[in-house]
C-alpha cells in the first residue's frame, strides 16, 4: 500500500449460514449495534467462498452478485466508520466451508470470529426448495429434486439448488471450528429467545449487549398459490431439459424479464395474503429425517450437546 492509498477493511467477523436458517434476520438486528458495520450495499459480500470465479453452475438468469476481486470487496466497506466489529454475512461461506475457511484464514486471521446459525436439516431443505419455487428458479416438484440431486451435485450446480447436500452441517464446520472462535446457534434459539439469543452473540463478539428490534422475521417462506402447480409435478416430466429453457418459456413471457429484477435474486415481495406454505409430504419427511439422522448426531457430537428439539416427533 503507498501513502495514497485507502487501507483495507476486512472483517473480523462473519455469519457464514445456513442458509434459510435465520441470516437475513441476524443481518437486520445486528446491524442495531452501534459497534457493529456491515455493508448497506448488500447483506452479502460473496468473496470468500470463490463463487465469483464462474466454476458453480448458476443458471443465467438467477442474479447472484459477487464479489471477484479484492477491489470488488472492497467497494462494500466503503462507508466503513471505525466501528469495533466488521461483518459479512453470507451463507455461501458455509455451503463452499472448505475454500472459504482457507481464504479468511489468509485475508483476515485466526482471531476472526464465526457465528453459524442452524435449522432442522428437514425443515431447512422444504424451506429452501419453496424459496426457489417462489424466486422462479426452481420447476420440478420437491420430490423430483430429491431424485435429480446426486446428478446436480456431479453437474457443480450451486448449493441453492442441492437442498439436502446443504443440510450436512458438521462436515463443512468442522473447517471453521478446528480453524476460529466459533460460535454456533438455532434458528430454534433465535425463535424462542431472541433478545437472550442476540446478547449471546454481542457478548462473543466482546460488545455490549443492546436492545435489539425483533418484531419482524426477513425472508420467511411460502409461495404464491398459483405456483402450487409444480409442487405437484406439472414440470416434473420436463426434468432433463435446462433451467434456460424452462425459464424462458414458463416464466420470462409472463414477468416481462429474463431474470430476478433486484440483488440477490430476490423477486419483489408477494401479497402475505396470496401467499401459502403447503405442508412437506409426510413420506417425504419421513425419509429425510431418516436420511438426516446421522447427520444430526454429528452435528450433536460436534457442539458437545444434544439437539432434541431436532428429534424425530
């Protein structure tokens, strides 16, 4: 760096996931603390992860900023104002934990610290999957995708799309636990207590607690009623054909656009009273909580205690 030019703003902490499990609220409230900065351009700053270099599979009309370049980071501290605690806070850090845990190791340090927020896998993959349904960016019924899946995983496709691989938790943190201060969480804690949750989190990261606005939830699910349809399968024989075409045809001549209209490939907000969140088939939930449940065990040996409120009901 020559005298001229601006230092670097790098975090000194991040909430790295998982997705659906309470990110987009976690943003919101801790931007409340008066030592706390995270970046007004957009909740997630996408650098650590490497998502930005093209190799995961995106369709094209999803829009998904990144942040490619140390410049590209950069830009979003911009307004950076001396608080004690940097953030960013993207969900990707986990889902890609293997090259991002290395690359905030060598950007930002051991002492960073990690805050993971964690759903019932079960739950968290219905939830994804309506999400996507509800973005125009997913066509198939839940149950197809579940089929198709280990053929997205060989494909490289992005972790939004492989609902249930995104749900193995103790895996991917295990890079970050073995590596920084991690502090790890419930949506369930987050739901049931949020103010005792929040002061948990200011005080790992050595703030003191404030009073923390929680009335609203950001980001929660459902799908407009007129997209009960895929659930059902109307697209499911469609399968093999790309997310383009299907997009191009289905959705494209009705939205007027060729893709999301605002970042993060966010659709505008649909009428809360339009809105439905079917329930998860029972066979379905079923064979998930099955295929979880070793999961779930690793997660518990993990953290050092017991998770019953995931325990089959």
């Amino acid at each position: 760096m020559t005298d001229t030019q601006t230092p670097e703003t790098w975090p000194n902490f991040l909430v790295i996931g998982a997705p659906k499990s309470g990110t987009t609220s976690l943003y919101h409230y801790l931007r409340q603390h008066p030592d706390v900065f995270l970046s007004t351009v957009r909740k997630e700053g996408r650098f650590f992860s490497g998502v930005g270099d093209g190799s995961v599979y995106w369709p094209d009309f999803y829009h998904f900023d990144t942040a490619p370049t140390v410049a590209d980071y950069q830009a979003l501290f911009a307004d950076y104002k001396g608080e004690a605690r940097v953030g960013d806070v993207s969900p990707d850090y986990y889902a890609y934990a293997p090259i991002a845990a290395r690359r905030v190791m060598t950007y930002c340090g051991p002492d960073t610290r990690i805050i993971a927020i964690l759903r019932n896998p079960v739950d968290r993959a219905y939830s994804h999957y309506l999400q996507n349904v509800r973005r125009d960016a997913e066509f198939l019924s839940f149950a197809k995708t579940l089929e198709v899946e280990p053929q997205r995983v060989k494909e490289n496709w992005g972790f939004q799309w492989l609902y249930t691989e995104t749900g193995r938790y103790a895996g991917r943190l295990r890079h970050y636990v073995d590596r920084f201060p991690t502090l790890i969480l419930l949506q369930d804690e987050l739901d049931r207590d949020g103010p005792a949750t929040m002061k948990r989190i200011f005080r790992f990261l050595e703030l003191d607690p404030v009073p923390v606005e929680m009335d609203k939830r950001y980001n929660t699910g459902g799908i407009p009623r007129t997209k009960l349809p895929i659930l059902e399968g109307i697209h499911d024989d469609r399968a093999s054909e790309s997310f383009e075409t299907l997009h191009a045809e289905l959705v494209a001549p009705v939205s007027g656009t060729s893709g999301a209209t605002s970042a993060d490939g966010v659709y505008p907000p649909i009428q809360e009273d339009k809105v439905t969140v079917p329930p998860m088939p029972a066979d379905i939930r079923e064979d998930l909580e099955d295929r979880f449940a070793p999961e779930i065990e690793a997660l518990e040996e993990l953290m050092g205690r017991e998770i019953p409120e995931w325990q089959r009901g």
